[in-house]
C-alpha cells in the first residue's frame, strides 16, 4: 500500500483535471446549443416577418 500512496498526488492532478476539461467540455456544449437555437428563432422571426410583410401588400 505504501508503493500506492506515492501517486495520490498524481490521482489528484488527474482528477482535477478531468474535472475541469469535462466541466469547459459542457460549457462549450451548452454554449453552442444556444447560439444554434439562438439562429434558429432569428431565422424563424425574419421568415414570420417576411410572411407579414407580403401578405400586407
């Protein structure tokens, strides 16, 4: 157990990093899908609007 115990700063560093770069993986995720949704209503606004501007002329 003593030969195990010489990693545990190593188990750390991992652990916190697998941590961090999960948690920036989500953030990106989470970010991308927004501005894609975010594009997805504009284009269904322009299109809404477009119907309205024709139908009133």
């Amino acid at each position: 157990m003593s030969g195990f115990s010489e990693h545990f700063g190593w188990l750390e560093i991992v652990f916190t990093a697998v941590i961090a770069l999960g948690f920036g993986g989500y953030q990106l995720w989470s970010v991308n899908r927004e501005i894609r949704a975010d594009r997805e209503r504009a284009a269904r606004d322009r299109a809404a609007q477009g119907d309205k501007d024709s139908s009133a002329g």
